[in-house]
C-alpha cells in the first residue's frame, strides 16, 4: 500500500465523518469550514503536492481556523488539530510534528473523543516513526547495511557475497497486487541484464505456511534468484531491519553496496541497469 493512497483514504474518510457533526452549518459553521479545507489537501494528494513547502498554506488556514473558534472544545474543532496531526504523520512523512500535534491535541481537546485515541495513536506512531527514520537514512549514494540470512532452501544468504555485482534487493509477496504487475519488468531486466553481472535478491513478506506456495509462484514466473521467507508477514526480518512497510520497495545496489537507485520501475530501472553496468 503507498502512503499517498493510505492519506487519501483518511481524509476522505475524516471528510465524511466531519459532515454530520451538524446538519444546520448555520448554527455551528465549523464542519463546512473544515469540509473546505480537507477537500483542499485532497487537491494537493491528488496532485501528488505534499511536502511541507506545497502544504504550507493549508498549514496556515488550519491553524487560523483552530484560533478563530479557540473556546469551542468541542470535537467540531478537536477533529481540525487531529488532522492537521494526520497531515504531519501520513501525507509529510514527519512522525515528530504529528506525535507533537497529537499531544497538543489530548492537552487543548481532553473530552473530545480524538483526544481518547491519542495515546493508542502515539504507540502506534513511535513504531512508524522508527521506520520512517531508517528510510531516511536510506538515501541515494548511502551504504546499503549488510545482512546474513538463510535464504527459502535453508542455505546461506549475505549480502557481501554480492560484492563486484549489480544487485536490486526487492521486498515483495505473492498477495501483493502492485509487486505482480511490476513482477515482468522485473523478470525481464533480470533476463537482459545478469550475464552483465546483474543480480536479484528476494525478500519475500508472504506469510506463515506459504513458503510451498512461494516456491510455486517462483518456479512458475521465472524467478531463479534467490529469496528471504520467514513467514512473518510484515514482521519479516529484514523488513523490520530496513524500515518497510509498503511493497514494492526496491533499492538498487553497486558493487560496493552503495544505493543507486529506490523503488526503480520498468523503464526506470532498465536506465538505472544501463548506466550502472556500463561503468563495469
């Protein structure tokens, strides 16, 4: 799932659950106000316009609606600061700013039925915000951190046994609708580009019991590279390690371990192979 999707599903979802607060927006123009302003953010999701600079009047408008209506506690108003919290969290990617606007949130709004949900939300976001943190630290040119595992078959898998290749580390799973679309371009750079010294590995999030059906799948769609399974669905080892929660996630490597490239589809990735390969 990416995080763009995930933060339209939430404000379309706070969208709606914010028209019935009041019928009569007349007597409490809060909601329409709010209304307003959430299908304004919606605009900007759909335009993919989410960093902190393309959000920045929408920033404002919230925090002038939160003063214009400051002695109403009700959760007309809570719902604003909440999801101005949901904005930093989901659409920004800032897990600081949204565990402080939580907090802010149970200490300005405490009857409210948002404030009851802060600290389920903040454990919820301390997680989150370690993997945001890892991701972050996962950037372009930065040294991919080595792992030792066993691979699907039970044998030896390190990541150093690579060293001089091109490899793509790819975190999929049979369930996962966006990995099997992506799956041909993947098998076909695979087929171009390994007698270049190109390589795949594997990290598999299918879950417990599937490894006979992981090991079909693979035979079936030509995938002779070598794969991760521990059956822990999103627990899974190396997920964990790296920081991922949304598949596809891929990260192009050089023969020193050096990250060329994430998440590199199709065409993208076959430019990426090209001008990697070509410096060999």
């Amino acid at each position: 799932m990416k995080i763009r999707n995930l933060a339209a599903t939430l404000l379309a979802g706070l969208l709606a659950a914010a028209s019935p607060l009041h019928a009569a927006s007349a007597v409490n123009p809060v909601p329409a106000e709010f209304q307003k302003l959430v299908q304004q953010v919606e605009a900007k999701i759909q335009k993919n316009e989410t960093s902190a600079e393309a959000l920045a009047p929408e920033l404002k408008e919230f925090d002038a609606l939160l003063a214009k209506y400051k002695d109403d506690k009700s959760d007309d108003v809570a719902v604003v600061l909440y999801m101005k919290a949901m904005l930093y969290v989901e659409v920004m990617e800032d897990p600081d700013l949204g565990a402080a606007t939580l907090k802010q949130l149970k200490q300005d709004f405490p009857a409210s039925k948002y404030a009851k949900e802060v600290d389920t939300a903040l454990a919820s976001l301390e997680a989150q915000a370690g993997s945001m943190r890892i991701q972050k630290a996962l950037r372009v040119g930065s040294a991919f951190p080595l792992f030792a595992v066993n691979d699907s078959a039970g044998k030896p898998l390190a990541l150093e046994d690579y060293h001089g290749k091109i490899v793509l580390v790819d975190f999929w799973a049979t369930w996962c609708g966006p990995c099997i679309a992506e799956l041909p371009n993947v098998v076909k750079a695979y087929k171009d580009y390994h007698i270049r010294g190109f390589e795949i590995v594997g990290i598999s999030l299918d879950r417990a019991g599937d490894g006979p059906k992981l090991a079909t799948f693979t035979k079936e769609n030509d995938m002779p590279w070598r794969q991760f399974f521990d059956g822990k669905y999103w627990q899974n080892e190396l997920a964990v390690k790296y920081g991922v929660n949304s598949i596809p996630a891929t990260y192009l490597l050089d023969g020193a371990g050096n990250i060329l490239g994430k998440n590199l589809r199709g065409a993208a990735l076959a430019a990426a192979l090209d001008k990697a390969l070509a410096k060999k």
